[in-house]
C-alpha cells in the first residue's frame, strides 16, 4: 500500500537489476535511467570477491574496493557491484560513471545568487566555523541503510545567514563539480540544523568516493538528497528539480516513520 504522500519514498525504476545510480553517459533507458556497458563475468566475480575479503580485513582493503567500485560499479549493468558492502555498509553510486577529485588544498565552496553577500569558503575556512556533529542512520532509497553514520560539518543555517538570503529566495540549489548532479531544497527544510555541509565522515576527512572533501549531509531525508562533491550553493525563487527529480523521484524525499525515523518533515 501506498505511504501518505509527505513519506512516500521515491519512485524506483522498474527494470530488473537496474538500481537508480551509478549511471554513465550513454543511451537512455526505458526508465528513464542511463545504461552503462556490461563488464565480463570475471571482473565483477573480481570484485565480488574483493567485498568478502574487505568484511574480513578492514578498512584497509575497503578503501582499495571504493577504488575498484569507481571504476567497475558504473559499467556493471547486472547490479550484482551494488551488492557489496562496501566502504564500511555503503556503496558506490555516481552519476556521470567515474569519481571526480580536487584536492582540499584548492577547493572552495561558493554561496550565491539571491543572497545579499555572495561568499567563498575554503576548506580551512569551514574549519574556522562552529563545527555540528550528528549521528544518524543512512538510508538510500534502494533499500539499504548504514546505522549511526557520524557526519561532521558546517550546519547549512549558519552559511545561508552569513550569505544573507534576499527576501525573494524561497529555495536553494546545490551542484557537484561533477558537472552534472544537483540537488534542492526549500529554504525552510536548508535551515534545519539537521542539514550540514559535510567535511567529515565517520571521525574523518570524507573520502573522493564519498563525495569529499566536501558534500551535502541532508539527514532527515534519502541519501539521493545529500549531494556529493559540492561545487556551489545558489539560492533561487523557485524548487529547481534536482537530477533524480527529473528522473521520477520526489523533490521532498523524507525518510519518514515507515522506515523506523522519528525526525517530522518540515
């Protein structure tokens, strides 16, 4: 039976073995998703293997398996990669088939348009402000969850007073210079404490396979709506449908009650 609609989680695609993410550039699917080219048979029984041993040894071994997904998980349209648990209970997803990286010596991170002070932060810069730590679970909208994830970070509130919202933002918008994820939110679900501008995962530096240095940790909700590899922040008049809304699923993506959440939706 259907959810009530403020938890209705999003629509998944129906093809089987096909799971939203990681897709590549290429031709559409009739889901609406990308296809990606198959790999052989021994590569992913490679990487499958590489999962056992990585529940075995650590984190180790589990850095290098993230390593290997980026480069296999987007062209594995059997969906079997997606079965690893990999980096500590979470699997690689991207949008565009690869794992982008800059250095956090270089990065920054851009506030802009219907802001007052537009603003530029660099990663020493975010550590300079008052730091958030929370603790929640991790819920992906494919069915897999990963308990108690410490994120660390800037809370988003705190960036949008500095910038100064102009009267006419009712929205904001979040890109990855991956070139092609984006995100949203209204401005009154950003200015919950509970949304972070992420630098640290798990008491560390999050890594390029997580979305580091710097993404979004949007915690009441999918892990669809915590963008990864964040570029800029834009403040806008209207909800700009984000890449997976585009694509069928819902721009209010809450967790909800169904799946064991107390948070309420704002």
């Amino acid at each position: 039976p259907r959810a009530p609609a403020r938890h209705r989680a999003p629509r998944l695609p129906s093809a089987v073995g096909k799971v939203p993410g990681p897709a590549v550039p290429g031709r559409e699917a009739q889901d609406g998703g990308v296809e990606g080219t198959p790999v052989g048979r021994r590569v992913v029984l490679g990487v499958l293997g590489l999962g056992a041993l990585g529940v075995a040894f650590g984190r180790t071994l589990s850095d290098a398996e993230q390593g290997v997904l980026g480069v296999v998980g987007p062209r594995d349209v059997t969906g079997l990669t997606q079965l690893i648990p990999a980096g500590a209970g979470f699997r690689f997803y991207s949008v565009t088939g690869s794992i982008p990286r800059r250095s956090a010596a270089t990065l920054t991170v851009g506030i802009g348009g219907l802001v007052r002070t537009p603003r530029q932060w660099t990663m020493a810069q975010l550590a300079a402000l008052p730091q958030s730590t929370l603790r929640r679970d991790f819920q992906c909208v494919t069915g897999w969850r990963v308990p108690s994830v410490e994120w660390s970070g800037v809370a988003l509130p705190d960036l949008l007073d500095l910038a100064g919202p102009r009267p006419e933002a009712t929205a904001v918008r979040f890109t990855s210079f991956d070139g092609s994820y984006s995100e949203s939110l209204t401005l009154e679900q950003a200015r919950r404490r509970d949304v972070l501008v992420a630098t640290g995962l798990q008491g560390e530096p999050i890594s390029a396979a997580h979305g580091g240095p710097v993404r979004m940790a949007v915690l009441p909700m999918y892990g669809y709506k915590s963008l990864k590899w964040l570029d800029r922040i834009e403040l806008t008049a209207d909800v700009e449908p984000g890449y997976w809304e585009r694509r069928g699923y819902d721009v209010d993506g809450w967790v909800g009650r169904s799946n064991g959440r107390g948070d309420e939706p704002t």
